[in-house]
C-alpha cells in the first residue's frame, strides 16, 4: 500500500531527481524520493544498533541486539 504526499524541495534538490530520472538510474521522482527515505531509515536503525552496542560494552555478547532486532517489524512485501 502507498500514500500520495506532496512535498516542496529545494530548486537543487529537485533538479538533481529530474537528473537522476532522466540518466535512467530510478524510474520516477518517488522512486528517487523512496530509495533516499529508505537509506535514511535504514542509517537510523544502523544507529539504533550502535548504540546498543555501545551500552553493552563491547563485547562479544549479541543479545541485547537481537532483543532490539526481534522488536522491529518485518516488511515481507
């Protein structure tokens, strides 16, 4: 399922989707728009698993991580 939005972008911005979409590297500006949102996405849950790290001193004991991974929702579409 997806949800139309409009958004305003900054001239530069927008011209570097048209960019993208014209060299034929994504399909459609919401192609160009999604792959950035899931990048970012993607960095923030990165983050979320440093810091599990951090607080868990290191070492070699994954559990902590795997509670956190286990809590996230799993898109199988």
């Amino acid at each position: 399922m997806s949800k139309q939005i409009a958004v305003r972008l900054p001239d530069e911005i927008a011209s570097f989707v048209d960019a993208e979409v014209a060299a034929g590297r994504a399909p459609s500006r919401a192609a160009v728009v999604t792959r950035a949102l899931e990048r970012e996405q993607r960095r923030r849950l990165a983050l979320a698993d440093v810091d599990i790290l951090k607080r868990g001193g290191g070492g070699d004991d994954f559990d902590e991580l795997a509670v956190h991974a286990a809590r996230l929702p799993i898109d199988l579409d």
